[in-house]
C-alpha cells in the first residue's frame, strides 16, 4: 500500500477507538487509554453564534499607512473586537521583516480593530520587504484548538424569564415583588438592568417568599442577604442559565416543524465552524447563547507513519497501539475482501 492508503486506515482505526473508549468513559481503562488524545468541556464563548474549528489562516497583508497594516484573513474572523478585551498572536508569517509579527501579541494597545473580515494593526516600526502570500495564521483560544474530531458538544445559554418587575425594597436585603413567574426556590439566577440599584447585578440565590416575592442572598445556604443601595427606579432583567447536551441538525430537521429550544439545543458544524442553537436560527430575543463545551479529539490523535522520531507510546499506551493496529486491519479486509469472517493473529509487540 501507499503511504496515503495506510494513513487513511490508522487514521480510521483512530478515531473509531477513540469514539468507542469516549462512549464507555466511565470505565478508568476507558480514560487511561484516551486522556491524552482527547479534550473534553472544553469552553469557547461564541462570537456571531459560532466558534471556529480551524486556525485563521493569513491571506494577505497589506501596509495602508505609516506602521498600518490591515490583515486578510481566509474566512470571516471570530473576533468580537467590542469586547475590548481580545488578543491575538501571530504564527508563521513569513517575507521581510514581516516574520517580527510572529509570536507578537497585538491587542487594544496596538489599535487593534475590525474592518469588515480584516483586522488593522498598528506595529512598532514600519515593515519592510514582501510579505509572503498566503503565510501564517493566528493563534490563541478564538476556536476549538488542535481540533482533530468532534465528539460532543454542550451548549450554555441564559434566558430571560420575562417577569415584571412591581417594586424593589432594599431593607434589611433585598426584596423583588414580582409579576407571574416560575422561579424556583434556591435557583441561581442572573440579575441585570435594574435602574437606580447598586449591588443589584450578576448572578444571586433566590429564596421564595411567596408566589410574587424573592428575597436575593451570596451563598447557596440562603443565610447571607445581597446588600443593595439606592432607589428603583425601572427596568430589571432576571435571567436563568441551562446548559444541555446538543443533538446534531440534521438536514431534514430544517425544513420540518421541529425546532431547537433552551432545553434541547441542536448544533451543526460545517466550513471549518460549529454552531450552537438555542432556538429557531437564535432568533428568541430572550435567549442568549453564552458558552459552548467541546468535547473532541485532537490533532495529537493523528498517526503519520512517515514519522520514524516520535515515539507513540508517549502518546497512546501499550493498549491502545494493539487496538489501533488490529482495527486498521479489520478496516483493509473489509475494503479488500469478500469474505465475512475475518480472523486476525495476536498483534506482537
């Protein structure tokens, strides 16, 4: 065989033993022999409802002025320049002296901003040389890093419960009158919005005093009430979280009457992204999606048998190797052979 053919048969075996030990995790021989391979909960805080598979790869840079230069990218970034809070390092530029730009981390110090799919950024010194096309790509926790193969995927989203606010009384803690509700007593719930308030923000205990009353307390134990100071005024969003495991959207699902809620999310991946949804395209105003945890494989799970350095033990035990190697040989007979009863010798180390 070709070195292409026996690549395309490990790499099979691979990701079908990992599937199979990933179903039966709870088993520690399970864990033992993909704990190195795999990530799991990972999370990744969506931008434009999606987070990225793949690394941005560099198309082109391009000086617009002075130390001004505006980055092309292969696709729409995940950047949410907005924020305020984002940093991204480039990796494997190359041409010039554009090669100072790996390793470098640009953020709002630098005049980082979004310009349309292309990022500006205003370097130290002026560049000089040719940049070459087509080379680097940015690296950092933008995308599910070193993304291999997708197992699993959760989705944590808040919605808004939508209750009326009737009044807000401060003394001795914090008491909300409510409008109808389903507030449940000990709930944690996500407090915001409400006029006049100091204190009054973030994620609070709630103790029902009755069907329209809550009081908010810090701990869990409802024995140390929120302190607030102020005078209500108006407004006050209260929002509960749920998270799920997401179920995949099938093709079919999208043009029948089912659709994703809160409680039963779905998601798709597709052009080197993953998508979460929490209801009909997230178009639920009420409905924010905050978090995605991925469970996957990683590119450290890839076999390359040209590769004659690296040692695969250090990466998958003695177990797992047997496993591996029979698995790809169960997969060449079924492609190569007419007959059902295969039966495979004892691998040897």
């Amino acid at each position: 065989m070709s070195a292409a053919r026996k690549n395309y048969f490990l790499r099979m075996s691979v990701v079908k033993n990992l599937e199979q030990n990933y179903a039966s995790i709870s088993r520690q021989k399970s864990v033992d022999e993909i704990s190195p391979l795999i990530k799991t909960y990972t999370p990744f805080a969506p931008y434009n409802e999606q987070v990225l598979l793949k690394p941005l790869h560099i198309s082109n840079i391009v000086n617009t002025t002075g130390n001004t230069y505006q980055v092309f990218f292969d696709r729409p970034h995940n950047f949410n320049f907005g924020l305020g809070n984002v940093d991204i390092t480039f990796s494997g530029v190359l041409g010039g002296t554009y090669t100072t730009l790996n390793n470098q981390v640009f953020g709002a110090s630098d005049a980082l901003t979004s310009v349309d799919t292309s990022v500006l950024i205003t370097t130290a010194a002026p560049l000089s040389g040719t940049y070459t096309a087509n080379s680097g790509q940015v690296v950092g926790d933008y995308w599910v890093s070193n993304y291999y193969h997708l197992l699993a995927v959760s989705l944590e989203c808040l919605r808004n419960i939508n209750a009326t606010i009737v009044k807000v009384n401060i003394a001795g803690g914090c008491l909300i009158t409510l409008g109808t509700n389903n507030i449940r007593n000990g709930e944690y719930l996500k407090f915001s919005g409400f006029g006049g308030l100091t204190g009054l923000s973030g994620y609070k205990y709630v103790k029902k005093v009755g069907e329209r009353q809550i009081r908010l307390y810090n701990d869990v134990g409802l024995t140390t009430p929120v302190t607030v100071t102020g005078t209500y005024t108006s407004g006050g969003i209260i929002e509960r979280t749920h998270n799920e495991y997401c179920e995949p959207l099938l093709s079919d699902q999208k043009i029948s009457a089912y659709q994703a809620t809160e409680n039963f999310p779905l998601y798709e991946s597709n052009e080197n992204r993953l998508a979460c949804y929490s209801s009909d395209v997230n178009t639920n105003p009420y409905i924010t999606n905050t978090n995605y945890f991925v469970d996957y494989i990683t590119v450290q799970a890839e076999i390359d048998i040209t590769n004659d350095t690296t040692d695969l033990l250090q990466f998958y035990n003695q177990e797992m190797c047997r496993m591996i190697i029979e698995q790809a040989a169960l997969l060449f007979f079924a492609t190569n052979t007419s007959g059902e009863d295969v039966q495979l010798t004892e691998v040897i180390k």
